[in-house]
C-alpha cells in the first residue's frame, strides 16, 4: 500500500513515465495501487488531473496547472527525507581521531566547539601521537582520520587543510636573537631541542633538503617542554607558528630565509568508507580552512 504522504511521488512518477504500469515498476508497487494513489490526490484537490487512455495517461488541463506545485510538495518531501536521514545519522555519532598537540591545542578544539554546536550528540575520541603512530592508528583502525603532513600521506586519502610555517626559536640573550631572520646553515650549528615527530619529521627534511646536518642535543615530544628549555639557554628549537602564536614568554622567535613548513592535512586510509558524522566533520574542516 502507497502510504499517504508519497502519494504525489506516485503521480509524479506516473506522469513523467506517461504510464501507471511503469511508474509501478519503477516504484515496487501494483499498477492497481499506484492508480489509487493518483486517485487519491485528485480527491484531496478536487480535479481530474490525468487522462487515462489505452496507451497510457497524460494531463488534463487542470493538471498541467496544478502539477508545478505537486512536483514542489514531491521536492520537499525528498529535502525532508533527506534531512532526517542526516539526523539520525549524526544523532550519537562517534568521530576518532588521531592528532598532534600542536593542533589539538587549539585549532581542533575550535573546530570541534562549532560542530558540536550544531549536532550536540556527537562525541569526539581523540588519540595524541605523531606523524608515524598516527599512521599506524589509521592502519589499524583505531582511528577513522587523522591529522598529517601533505607530504607523508602517500598511503592515505587526503584533504589538505592550511600551511603551518616552522620559526627559529633562540634563548633571549643569544647571539642570533637580534636578527631579523636565520638561515638553517647558522641553526645547523646550534644545539637543538627538536620536537619528535616520529620516523618522518618535516624539521629533519628541511635541513636534509639543504644539505646539512643538525646537532640534535635532545628530541622532545611536547613544545611547552621544549619551550622551557629555550627559555633556560639549554638549546634552540625550531617550532610551528600554529604553537608560536599565543607564545608570551621571553624566548625569542626569529622566520627562517628557507622558509619550511608543513602542509597539514587530514587523512584516512584509503579505500574507506567514513561514518556519516565522520565525513561532516571532514567536511566542516575544509570549509572552515577554505574561508580564512
């Protein structure tokens, strides 16, 4: 039986097939029940609105009239539809994510703030790692998406999100601090307190790019850490603006002439079919990025 509110996705069928038993193919329905249906909007407008023939229907007058607005209560029908669907998809929703700190710390959480804004019931399950854990977590499974360098997503699907430049970062008192920019040939021969960012690190590639070999003194997985350290003359660093930004203390950041960065994007493993609220959440990312 034709339930009452696709009564007009029933004529709509039939008149854009010219036909009741097609339109009953196409629907799943008996011919009998799709001409009940068209019946029953007839009734409820008080009009003949099809002429049946032997080889099939066509409008009468009065429906050539009345079918414009038949078709629009069958397109909000369907945008009804469609959005309940959504709805329900992202009621309860579970988005697992792998990402760094230097992302976590702020980016994400603003973007997580505007989602949840407007689809409340869905939860967020973060996992903190580096390009390489990260990696692996997608693999495996325990995260649908995770945030990467653009540049070490070979494996992976992915959606480019913004550029995250690396700046030099030197004790105050330090003999460089009072340039204007450093070249990776003067930081080479620092002592540096690099963050680790697992088997593949950007900060690695842009002194290997160059030709050059840093002193690495010590390998630090948290720039707050490591930000003490600069700050107490044990070494330098080299740090993401996306961190420096909100930076207030005594520790001097200088641009680099190379000017490396990394491209972050977020990824999944490719051939995966994300959860709906999953996607949306990718989706809002992109927009987000791609309007500032």
């Amino acid at each position: 039986m034709i339930p009452l509110a696709s009564k007009y996705q029933v004529l709509c069928q039939a008149v854009s097939h010219k036909s009741f038993t097609e339109a009953a193919k196409v629907l799943h329905h008996s011919q009998s029940a799709v001409s009940q249906a068209v019946k029953a909007v007839e009734q409820e407008v008080g009009l003949t609105l099809v002429l049946r023939k032997k080889d099939g229907i066509e409008l009468t007058s009065d429906g050539k009239k009345v079918y414009p607005y038949i078709q629009n209560i069958c397109d909000a029908e369907l945008a009804l539809a469609h959005k309940t669907f959504e709805m329900e998809q992202l009621q309860g929703g579970i988005v697992r994510i792998g990402t760094f700190p230097t992302v976590s710390c702020e980016a994400l959480a603003t973007l997580m703030k505007q989602f949840k804004a407007e689809h409340p019931s869905v939860r967020f399950v973060l996992y903190q790692g580096e390009y390489t854990s990260i990696a692996s977590m997608l693999q495996s499974g325990k995260v649908e998406i995770g945030f990467s360098h653009l540049g070490f997503c070979e494996e992976f699907e992915a959606v480019p999100l913004f550029r995250d430049p690396l700046a030099a970062v030197l004790p105050p008192e330090h003999s460089l601090a009072k340039q204007s920019e450093i070249t990776l040939e003067q930081f080479s021969t620092e002592p540096l307190i690099i963050l680790d960012e697992g088997k593949r690190s950007v900060i690695k590639d842009a002194f290997a790019n160059v030709s050059l070999s840093p002193w690495l003194e010590s390998r630090v997985y948290d720039c707050d850490t490591i930000m003490a350290m600069v700050e107490r003359g044990l070494g330098a660093s080299l740090l993401y603006r996306s961190y420096l930004k909100d930076y207030t203390g005594p520790a001097v950041d200088l641009p680099i002439r190379e000017r490396p960065e990394r491209h972050v994007a977020i990824t999944w493993k490719r051939g995966n079919v994300l959860s709906y609220a999953t996607r949306k959440f990718v989706d809002h990312m992109a927009d987000y990025y791609r309007t500032r």
